[in-house]
C-alpha cells in the first residue's frame, strides 16, 4: 500500500465437528487422527500377521492336497515318537499312477490325489498325514488321540477300508470313475523302530509286501497272518 508493505495475517476457521466451541485448539481432532492412525496400525498389522500365517502354512503344508508336506510332517512325527506313546505308521502308494497320468493326464491324475487328501483329512482328522511325493502318503496314529484305540490290527483295517470308501465316493462326486486302488503297509511303534527312519523303513517293506501280494491290500511289517485284502 503507498510503495509500503504491511504485514497482514488471515486465519480461515473451518467448521469441525469434533473440535468443540470451548477449545481454542482442536484437540477432538488430533485424538480422532490419533485414532484413525491407530486402527490403520492395527489392519496393517492384521495383514502382516495373515500373511505370515498364510507363507508358514505354505511352507509346511502340500500345494495340491493340503496335507503336510514330506519335510514338515517328519518333524510332527518324530516329536510324536519322542512322547513315548503307541503309534503306528502307515505308508500309502496309489496303484498304477504312472498309467494314469500317461493314460488319462496330469488334470486328471492331480484330482485323484486331490480327493485322496481329502479323504485321508475325513477319515483320520486327528492323524499326522502328509504327501511324501508323487502319489505317495504317509499318516501316523497315536494310540491316544485318534479313533483306533487302542491300535489293534482289527481296527486299522476297518478304519482303512472306511478311507478307501470314502475317496471313491469323493471320487465319483467329481466324474472319475476309472477304477483306482491302493497298497498300504503299517508298522508299529515302538516295537518296530524307535526313530522315524527305522519305523518308515519297515513300513515301507510292509508297502512292497501289498504290492507283491497283488496291490490293493494292507500289510503289516513283522505279521505273517492273512494277506489283509478286502480294501
């Protein structure tokens, strides 16, 4: 003004609704930035937390049937044996899986496996279960805590007829109706092996004792009764 400066000052009031007309400074607003921030922490956090769980449970857990992977269920098993208690391991092999992938295709081999894991989490909820590779499984019950109990043959083989009825309910439920079985072998701890290799390498022969018996049967290591066929 007149070549002249003078120093002018504006203040612009903008209407809050959380500043009250007693409050020269809006300290309503700042608690309610203060809030805003807070939960913005906390759904922040929330995230990290689901994705940490979400990449724990990938590292431990199958792709395709969601059972445990080979790694992580060695270690769920092996602490199980440290307990002490009876328990019996169970190797499975599904018959010709190799034809089927070369035969009808990867699609529709990976759905067989898929409905197997889903059976195998139906029929022992309680059970260590997990995919060693390809179209072979492993599954560890503990005399206290699963179904069978205690473990006697008589109910393994119940138990295990009952898995075979349900994958193929669960198989037809999805239009697969060529035939499929499996072989199984079972030994016993800790008469069989004090340490998971020991009782997975004498499971595994009882595995290959079904498979020379004609395939589609459950063998026991160490049992030289009836060929435990009917599955």
């Amino acid at each position: 003004m007149g070549n002249q400066w003078r120093v002018l000052h504006v203040h612009q009031s903008v209407p809050d609704p959380e500043q009250g007309t007693d409050e020269f400074f809006p300290h309503r607003l700042m608690e309610q930035s203060n809030r805003q921030l807070k939960q913005l922490v906390e759904e922040k956090t929330r995230a990290l937390e689901e994705s940490y769980r979400r990449m724990e449970y990938n590292a431990r857990h199958d792709s395709l049937t969601r059972l445990l992977n080979r790694r992580w269920v060695e270690v769920q098993i092996s602490a199980a044996m440290q307990e002490g208690r009876p328990g019996v391991m169970i190797m499975l092999d599904i018959d010709w899986f190799k034809q089927i992938n070369d035969t009808m295709g990867h699609p529709l081999g990976d759905q067989v496996l898929e409905t197997l894991g889903q059976a195998i989490l139906a029929v022992f909820p309680d059970a260590l279960s997990g995919r060693i590779g390809g179209d072979e499984f492993i599954l560890y019950l503990r005399s206290d805590r699963d179904q069978i109990n205690p473990l006697s043959t008589t109910g393994i083989i119940e138990e295990t007829n009952r898995l075979m009825s349900v994958w193929e309910t669960l198989r037809k439920q999805k239009g697969l109706t060529i035939p499929v079985s499996a072989s199984l072998g079972a030994a016993r701890f800790p008469e069989q092996g004090q340490q998971f290799d020991q009782l997975w390498y004498h499971a595994d022969q009882a595995l290959y004792q079904a498979k020379a018996a004609g395939r589609g049967c459950l063998r026991f290591s160490g049992e030289k009764d009836e060929p435990l066929n009917g599955l």
